[in-house]
C-alpha cells in the first residue's frame, strides 16, 4: 500500500501532518506550489518505527502566504507521498 499524508491542520505557524504507512527514516518538506521549490528549512523525519502517526513543522517566519504542499520521501530519496494542496496566509 503506498503511503499517504491524510491531513493537515496549521495553528500558530505550526503544521501538524497526519500521516499512514511512512516508515522511519521518511523525510517531509514544505513545496511552495507555484514554483515546485522545496523549502529545505522546514524539513523533518519521521522518527517512530510505528508507520502511523503525525508530524509537526514550525513555519519560519520567512516563509511568505500562498499555497503550499508537504512532500515525503523515503530513505533512499525517492518520491513516496504527497499531500493536498492548503493555504498559508
């Protein structure tokens, strides 16, 4: 089964990420939508070996409103999931 990024909640330039079936070792970065470029600066791992669980991602302050995208990749560095579409503003 592939693994997926089921939800998205942001509170106080904070995204916390609901995730299925990522194994430890995953990386989850932020994409601005309308240019496709990584911001490197909010990446993070998946720590737990249990593939079920959630992320959290403090926002700098940097980081502008607009659309934006988490992407995961798995520990080789390949594509493995990729969220909704939601808004920072």
């Amino acid at each position: 089964m592939k693994p997926i990024i089921s939800s998205i909640e942001i509170e106080n330039r904070v995204i916390v990420a609901k995730y299925q079936r990522l194994m430890v070792g995953a990386k989850v970065v932020l994409v601005e939508k309308a240019s496709g470029r990584q911001l490197p600066e909010t990446a993070t791992r998946v720590a737990s070996p249990v593939p079920v669980g959630a992320l959290r991602i403090r926002l700098p302050e940097a980081i502008e409103p607009g659309t934006y995208f988490l992407r995961a990749f798995n520990g080789h560095g390949e594509d493995a999931a990729r969220s909704a579409d939601f808004e920072i503003g």
